[in-house]
C-alpha cells in the first residue's frame, strides 16, 4: 500500500511540474498591423479620418511552438489572399474563396469571382426585408456564408476583372461612408412613414452605384458574352443544393436542422444542421485530409488570437485541452464570450506535435501583419472551443446524415 501511495504522489508530482512548465503568460500590448496601418492611413487620406490607438490583452507566444511557414502545410488549391478593407464582408471573401477552391478541386478550373458584385445584392436584399418587414430586419453589413449562395442563385454572379467594387484610385475597400449613408437613408423611412419599395430599393441601388460603382448587365467572359445568371449557372457551375451548412450546439436537439442564432443570420435561415462536438470535428477532420477545403466561422477575439505569430490557440490560463468540450463550449456561447465575428477558409492542415494545425485563408487586415500575408495557424483546440460551424461538400457527410 505504501508503495501504491508513494507512486500515486510522485505523479502527481510530476503532472504538477509538467503543468506548470507548461503554463501560458499574457499581457497589454498595443496592436500593430503594418499593413492595416498602411491601409487606414491611404483611406484617411481619402475620407479625412482620424484614429486613436488601443491597448489589447494577448498571449505571450515567445516561448510557444507555432507553425512558422505555409510550407509546413499541406495546401490545397485557392487564391492569393485579398484583402477586404474596410468592410464587414468577411463572410463574402471568405465564401467566395472557398467556392473557387471547389471549381478547381471538382474541375481543375481557376476563376477568380467578383466579392463586391455578391455584396452589393446582400445589401439590397436586406433593404428590401428591412422595408417589407417595417424596420423590423437587421440592416448591417455583416451576413452568412449561406447568403453568397443564395445570392448567387438570385443575382448570378462575375469575374472580379469585369466589377471590382473599387472607384478609380481608391487603394482598398471601404464601406463606412456606403453603410453610413444607406442605413441613415433606411432609418428616415422608418421614421417618417415613407414606405414604398420601389422607391426605397431605386435610392439604395443609387447609393452603391455611388460608392461602388454600377454592375454591368452583360460583360465578356473568354471571348464570351454573359449576364451574370449565365455566368453562375454555365462558368461556377456548382449545385449550391451539394452544399450543407454544420452547427454544434447543445442548446438544441442533434441530428436536425435549426436556425442559426446569429445577428449576421438576418434572414433566420434554418437550414443548419446541428451535431455533437465529437462528430463536428471529425468531420472537419476527416475532410480536410481528404483534400476538401472549408469556409468556416466564429469568434476571434481571444488572448490567444495573435495577429503578430499569425496564430490562435487556447492559453492554458483560459481552459486545459482536455476539458474542451460541448459544455465548455456551449458556456462560452451562452454568455456571449464565443459570438460569430469572422469568416475564414481552411485551405490546408499539418500535425505538430500530436496536435493538428489548420491552414487558414484570411481576408482580415490581422492576418497581413506576420510574413505569411493573409493567413493564419489556428490549432485543432481553438476551432472546438470557438468556431460556431462550418460549410463543407455534402460527399463529406453524405454517410454520416443516412
């Protein structure tokens, strides 16, 4: 029994020290993005603004064993990283992204499709619920992965050569001063009384023809003439319906299909099937190792969020690996600490240190600052404890959802 005690001790002991050896630091650091700074002071110079800077509690990665490189990874096909601005768009980029991954990865084809063109139909959808519904519709400038298919199969779609949604000598993408002027445009409807679709959605069309630039109705496409629902249906060329949306909560019952509780959800779409956490990250798993490419979302606004070390883990000050589960996860969302901020593009994955590490594609001005321009390192821990669901082909789910 002695030696039983003296053993049982000494492990203690050492998974003591191993803890503690073990134990992540943090502190206030003021963010610097030379690229966003860059960005911020070309369009100040543009619209004449000014900014003060801010103080952040992140993670001390100095003594952390990160990826280093995009050759670490094992990639999948995708398109160089583009930035966008200043915008609320990242469910766009990130979207867009990952559905160019899979023309190539289906057809072997490279297209690079407009954002801006999907973005400039969001807002006018919104417009018009928020004028149908009264005011009683979100109108902001975030949304969903599922809105770039849905958009597509309403409005088409376009190549970025034929609409960038960039003015002559604007630098990057802005929205402040279209948002601003639109959302203003729809609360004195509101407050006045003055509904009339027809007139609403002509003043909301001019304001992005203003600050965006006019979508063509036909363009030329490969020596081609196209209007964009050609476009969509004879160039992308993909079954939005092949397509499935996975959520993992335990707020609501598994293996059914729920509204995603979001505010970027706008339209309260339920077309998200909701899993257990074991069964979210394998699939994840299982399909990003068999070459499938992921548009994903959640919240990146943690300590251990590092623009600098372009990485994001879970700090052993935060919560231990072992004790991330369905209910330490659901605590985050239910008290607001997880809230869907972000949308990014898994498109690559390596094992380091029997952990797995995700390549991510980021539109976000974070992911600029490190010398890996436009992506981010997030660890397996990060995507169970804070990412909210993810978007992935149905033949990654089609054995799973019989």
């Amino acid at each position: 029994m002695k030696q039983i005690m003296f053993l049982l001790l000494s492990l203690l002991f050492i998974s003591t020290i191993t803890f503690s050896q073990n134990k992540n630091k943090a502190t206030y650091i003021e963010q610097k993005s030379d690229f966003f700074e860059q960005m911020e002071k070309n369009l100040d110079a543009f619209n004449k603004i000014e900014k003060e800077k801010q103080k952040s509690y992140k993670m001390d990665f100095s003594n952390i064993d990160v990826p280093k490189s995009l050759g670490e990874f094992k990639v999948f096909w995708h398109n160089e990283p583009v930035s966008q601005g200043f915008t609320g768009t990242c469910w766009d980029f990130s979207t867009t992204s990952f559905f160019e991954s899979e023309i190539f990865r289906l057809r072997g084809e490279k297209i690079k499709i407009s954002e801006i063109y999907t973005a400039y139909w969001e807002y006018v959808e919104k417009a018009k619920r928020f004028i149908k519904k009264r005011g009683d519709s979100k109108f902001d400038e975030g949304s969903e992965s599922e809105a770039v298919k849905l958009n597509w199969q309403r409005h088409g779609a376009m190549p970025i050569e034929v609409y960038s949604g960039l003015l002559p000598g604007q630098p990057n993408h802005d929205h402040r001063k279209l948002f601003d002027e639109m959302n203003s445009y729809l609360k004195s409807v509101q407050e006045t009384n003055s509904w009339n679709e027809e007139i609403n959605l002509s003043t909301i069309k001019s304001i992005l023809n203003h600050y965006l630039g006019t979508p063509p109705e036909k363009f030329e496409y490969k020596g081609k003439t196209y209007t964009p629902k050609e476009f969509f249906t004879e160039v992308i060329n993909l079954k939005m319906d092949d397509y499935i949306e996975l959520l993992s909560t335990i707020k609501f019952p598994f293996h059914e299909y729920i509204e995603f509780e979001a505010p970027d959800n706008w339209w309260h779409s339920k077309n998200y099937y909701n899993i257990p956490l074991t069964d979210f990250m394998e699939i994840l798993k299982n399909s990003v190792r068999n070459g499938y490419s992921i548009a994903i979302g959640g919240d990146v606004s943690e300590s251990g969020y590092s623009s600098t070390s372009q990485s994001a883990v879970v700090p052993s000050y935060d919560i231990p690996s072992e004790y991330i589960d369905e209910f330490s996860r659901e605590f985050r969302i239910a008290n607001g600490i997880t809230a869907d901020d972000h949308g990014i593009h898994i498109v690559g994955f390596m094992k380091k240190n029997g952990k797995d590490w995700y390549l991510i594609k980021d539109s976000g001005a974070g992911s600029r600052t490190g010398n890996n321009k436009g992506y981010y390192f997030y660890h397996e821990d990060y995507i169970k404890l804070k990412m909210l669901g993810f978007m992935v082909h149905k033949d990654m789910v089609k054995d799973y959802l019989k």
